[in-house]
C-alpha cells in the first residue's frame, strides 16, 4: 500500500488539537482518511470505519478534525504545502538564472507530485468524479493550483524584468506541458513507476531550457 501524507494540526482547516495526544490522534485520523478514502472510495468510506482504524471514538473523530470532507481537505492540504515555491530559490535577474529557477522548481514538483500517495490522491479524485466531485474540486483548488500559482509568479517576475514576454497563465501551462509530457497519464495507469531523483532533475532540466529555446528574451 502507498505510504500515507502526514498532516500537521497547523495545515487544516479544521479544529485544532492542543494537547500532544491530540496532535498524534489527529495524525492517526488523517492516515486512517486516507488510507479509506483510497482502498473505499471517498463516498463509500464511513467515518465509523475511520475512527475504528484510527482508534478514536467519531466523537473525538468529529472534535479533533471535522467531517469526512474536511478530512478530505487536510489530506490534500498536507500535501499542497510541500507544492509551494521553494523559500531559498534566487531571484531571475538574467536568463541563466531563470533556467536554473524553473528547472529547481520543476524538480521539486515533480517530485512530490510523483510520490506514490499524491498519485493515489490522483485516482481517487477520477474514480469519484461522478459521485463525489468535491474530491476533484478539493484537489483541484488545494493541489495544483498551488502549484501553478507559484508558477506564475516566477513568469510574472521574469516579464516584469523583460526576461520573457507573454501571459504568465499561458507561460505556465506551455512549462507544465513540457515537463509533464504523458508522464502522469502513465502513472495513473500503473504503466510507470515513479522517476528515480536522476530521471526528476534531467527532466526538469531538460523541460526549462526547451521553454526557454521557445520563448527567446525579448529585444529592447
């Protein structure tokens, strides 16, 4: 089985624990959600079954966490910290650094986003499509859009500086293209397994001087 995301007190929308039991409880919870909502289904998942595994009561469940779709949330949520842009990377001040920016950027992506329990967060959300589209929407809003978010505001910066020239909505989804290829299709189906750190940074290399072979540095 998929290892499960850990989620701290701090990242949830929902109640916080205080006491140090609480804190580990509500970690026993989140993975408990988790591995439920990925071996059930989100809409067949129940929150008895979810305080049985997690060894709570569902009142405690309810008082240290919240409702199964805030589960949902901090699941995701736990995750989509780790989607943030890297704090220590440089400002873009030339091209050179901006291929090195974007390219330790799509490292870092990937390799979250390639994790086993993040694809597994992936499949639950298209086999709930019909019957429990919050799970799409949670992910969609919490996930990737965290993501691209931090995307853009590279692309914004590089404009500003005349590094580049174009949308930075636009810019983002031409990057994301080249970097993902078919890759996460194949994971979904279980035809590839996740890159190994090599394969991660080549790729992410590779993708950021071809979208920069792309988008030449506007003239003066």
């Amino acid at each position: 089985m998929s290892r499960t995301p850990r989620t701290t007190a701090a990242a949830s929308p929902g109640p916080h624990p205080r006491s140090d039991d609480e804190v580990a409880a509500r970690e026993r919870i989140l993975d408990a959600a988790f591995a439920a909502f990925t071996e059930s289904g989100y809409g067949a998942a129940s929150t008895l079954d979810i305080a049985t595994r997690a060894r709570v009561s569902k009142r405690e469940l309810y008082a240290l966490v919240g409702n199964k779709q805030e589960m949902l949330v901090a699941c995701i949520q736990g995750r989509a910290r780790r989607l943030q842009m890297p704090a220590d990377l440089p400002a873009a001040h030339d091209r050179d650094t901006l291929t090195r920016v974007l390219a330790a950027f799509a490292t870092q992506l990937v390799r979250e986003v390639t994790d086993p329990a993040v694809v597994a967060v992936f499949r639950l959300a298209i086999a709930e499509a019909v019957h429990a589209p919050e799970v799409a929407r949670a992910l969609d809003s919490i996930g990737r859009e965290a993501a691209r978010a931090s995307l853009r505001a590279i692309m914004a910066r590089a404009k500003e500086r005349g590094l580049l020239e174009g949308s930075p909505a636009e810019l983002v989804e031409q990057f994301i293209g080249l970097l993902w290829g078919d890759l996460m299709m194949r994971l979904l189906l279980g035809i590839a397994s996740q890159p190994t750190p090599r394969e991660i940074a080549g790729r992410a290399r590779d993708a950021a001087a071809a979208f920069l072979r792309l988008h030449p540095k506007p003239k003066a």
